[in-house]
C-alpha cells in the first residue's frame, strides 16, 4: 500500500459504503443515489455535506482508480452499484474496519467516543477493544490512523483518520504574521490616539460663540 491522501469527498464516500455495509446489508452495494443519501445524510456526520450526484462520481472515479472500491451491475438490472474493497486492499475487517470508518464519517475521536458511536455497526467489548483495532491500523504501512498529543483541558487523547491530512496536524499559515499583526494593530492604535489628540487641540483653539 502506497501512501495515499484522498480528497475529502471521497473520504466521506468511503466511510458511507463501510457503514452501510453493516447497518443495511440487504441494500449493500449501494446504488449512486443510495450513495448519495448516506453522505448528506444529517446524523452520524461531522461535517454535514451536501455532496452532488457529481461530486459522488468523481469520488467513485478516484475510489476505483485506487482499487478501494468496486463497480457492480447485478443480473438483470441497469443500475450500477458500489462496494468498498478495503478487506482485500489492506486487509482490514471486523473492529479495525468498523474504527477507520468513523473516524473517516465523524473526524477526531477518542477511543471512548468510538465505543459508544458504533452503534450497530460494530459491538465494541470495551475501550480497550477499540485502542487494540486503532492500534493494528496505526502499525500499518503507511499507518492509517494516527493519535493526537493530548490538548490541554482534555482527559483524553483524540484519534485521527490519515487519508486525508487533519486539521490538527497542518501547520498554521497565519502563525508567523501573528506578531506581526499585533505590532500592526498597536501602531493604529497609537496613530488613532494621536488623533483624537490633535482634535481636541483643535477644537480647544476655536472661539467659544
């Protein structure tokens, strides 16, 4: 497995088919608008989207190129349908599987949230079961999850998906002009002050009426 950055509609496509893989089994593959559905759907989604039918096919397209996902026509029906292929692409199934499509649905995570999240998509034991499943994924090459350090407040540490790189992992392009910025707002406040100075002068200078 090469190292790989999907855009983050087509990580949203693939969470979708990896949790409708277990939650309606009688409808998976799923069909484009199935597909659709279950991106834009409102629960269970952070951030909510509203993907196109477009959006979706482009998705699939970058999907198949990759060998992720396969497209199947079933005997007797004109309508395409899709299912992912990641127990055979990197030989993930069962907790390890279920793990990697929520955070790929729902962002960082802890692992306790993740237990409780699941649902029915996959009946964790405990936390420990999900640290066990988060652990295989991030010993993968290249690791497809990784955990957050700690942030202040927190009482525990977040996981992340890597198919598409974090937020929390990205370096900030404003950071560097930070002290800038600040030097530039203390110098208008010195020239607006200087200002209402040479007003008051001003108006101080004027006859009364």
């Amino acid at each position: 497995m090469d190292n790989l950055t999907l855009h983050p509609h087509t990580v949203r496509v693939l969470g979708a088919l990896i949790e409708k893989q277990a939650l309606t089994p009688d409808s998976y593959p799923l069909t484009l608008n199935a597909l659709q559905s279950a991106c834009n759907q409102l629960t269970s989604r952070d951030p909510v989207l509203s993907l196109s039918e477009a959006d979706i096919s482009s998705a699939l397209d970058e999907l198949m190129a990759q060998k992720l996902v396969a497209e199947r026509i079933p005997a007797g029906s004109r309508v395409a349908k899709y299912e992912h292929r990641l127990n055979y692409a990197w030989n993930i199934d069962g907790a390890r599987l279920a793990a990697l499509g929520l955070l790929l649905l729902r962002g960082a995570q802890t692992s306790a949230e993740l237990r409780t999240r699941a649902g029915r998509v996959y009946s964790f034991a405990s936390v420990d079961e999900v640290e066990t499943a988060l652990a295989a994924l991030a010993d993968k090459y290249p690791p497809l999850v990784e955990k957050l350090p700690r942030q202040p407040g927190e009482r525990e540490a977040r996981w992340v998906h890597l198919l598409h790189p974090p937020a929390q992992t990205q370096p900030n392009p404003t950071a560097p002009a930070e002290p800038a910025l600040q030097e530039r707002v203390a110098q208008l406040e010195a020239q607006l002050a200087t200002m209402l100075q040479r007003i008051e002068a001003l108006e101080a200078q004027q006859p009364s009426a």
